[in-house]
C-alpha cells in the first residue's frame, strides 16, 4: 500500500515511513524518525529524530513526539496528549544529554490533552484517561485518571472495563482475581497486582 503524504507536510530526507502510512496537513516528520506501517500521522503532528513509532499506530491532531519516545505497535495518541524529554527544563540550561526515554506499549490508549512526563512506560492495551498527567509508570491493561494519574480500574484490550480489584485496605495486599471482556468473552486474570490476558474467547 501506499505512502499517503499531504502537500502541506515536511517530511525530512532520511526518515523512514512503512507502507500504507499517511502523513496529514502540517505536519512535520525529522530525518531520524522510524515510523511503521499503516500509521496515521494527524494534522500539525510533528515527531523529532530520535523517535520509533510501530505498526499501526494513530496520532491524532496538534501531538509532537519529542526524542527519545518510543511507541510499539497499535498505540493511540488522542489529540493535543504532549509528551516530554527533560524532567527539569530551563531555556538558559542545555540539557539535551539528560533526555529521560518514554516508552508506550503495544495497544495503549493515551487520551485527548493528557500529559506524559518523561522517563516513565505506559504498559500493553493501559489506558490514560484525557487531560490526566502521568509521572510513574502505568501496569498493562491499568486504566488511569486524574493530575497526577492514579489507577481507576483495569481495562480490556478492546478497551471494556474489568470487574477486578484495585489496591485497597480490604484487599489487604492480596490482589487477586478474573474477569471477562464484556465485549469480546476475553478472559483476563489478575495476580498479586498484574493482570493478564489469559485466554482469549472464541471467535465466530
């Protein structure tokens, strides 16, 4: 299939785009980004040269992927998220030698206008809930709110609530559980803290 590229945008010699990927108005790709295929690049995007994006991944209007960010397969960027490379910038300071690396696993959702501040990993099908601030790292399939983000539930790959539980004084330590993807029959299991996907449902 193939590469789709606005008029508009600049994508720098050097870069590399997979197959089936397109590039909308505005945008700006640097020579140094690896960016997989069937992506979807919104407009006003602009993604830096030390940038790795997977297969299949969407970002929508107004994101900029700074360096030293690394989305693998089937993540979802919503519109304006930003993204950060230095933990403490100062415009007469040069701290480009202390870039802290972010990484966002395969099939997590980042929502509209949420922040992630560098150094942390979003995990597999996580889930980060719009205009939330991430300072710590997110467990797969973990969904998360609020400034700073703390976790609000699990969440299933096709994107479902899960009825499991979540760190408490009842819980006494001890999280522990199983649960279905109400959409998809998925069976997901929580053990002491980390949920997986245990089965997947059959289907038609």
């Amino acid at each position: 299939m193939a590469i789709v590229i606005h008029s508009s945008a600049i994508v720098d010699h050097g870069a590399a785009l997979g197959d089936g990927t397109r590039v909308w108005h505005f945008a700006h790709v640097c020579a140094g980004a690896r960016i997989g295929e069937d992506c979807s690049l919104g407009q006003n995007v602009y993604v830096g040269n030390d940038v790795v994006l997977g297969n299949q991944c969407k970002v929508q209007n107004n994101v900029s992927i700074y360096d030293a960010v690394t989305l693998e397969d089937e993540v979802f960027c919503g519109p304006s998220m930003v993204f950060t490379n230095v933990y403490n910038p100062r415009a007469a300071v040069m701290r480009k030698h202390e870039y802290r690396r972010t990484l966002v696993r395969r099939g997590a959702t980042i929502g509209a206008n949420a922040t992630i501040v560098c150094g942390v990993t979003v995990g597999e099908y996580a889930f980060v809930a719009a205009g939330a601030v991430v300072n710590r790292d997110v467990p797969p399939f973990a969904l998360v709110a609020g400034v700073p983000a703390r976790q609000i539930g699990w969440i299933s790959r096709f994107g479902e609530r899960l009825a499991l539980p979540l760190p408490g004084a009842d819980t006494e330590g001890k999280l522990d559980g199983e649960a279905r993807c109400p959409h998809t029959g998925d069976l997901y299991v929580l053990h002491d803290g980390a949920c997986h996907l245990e089965r997947a449902a059959p289907q038609p």
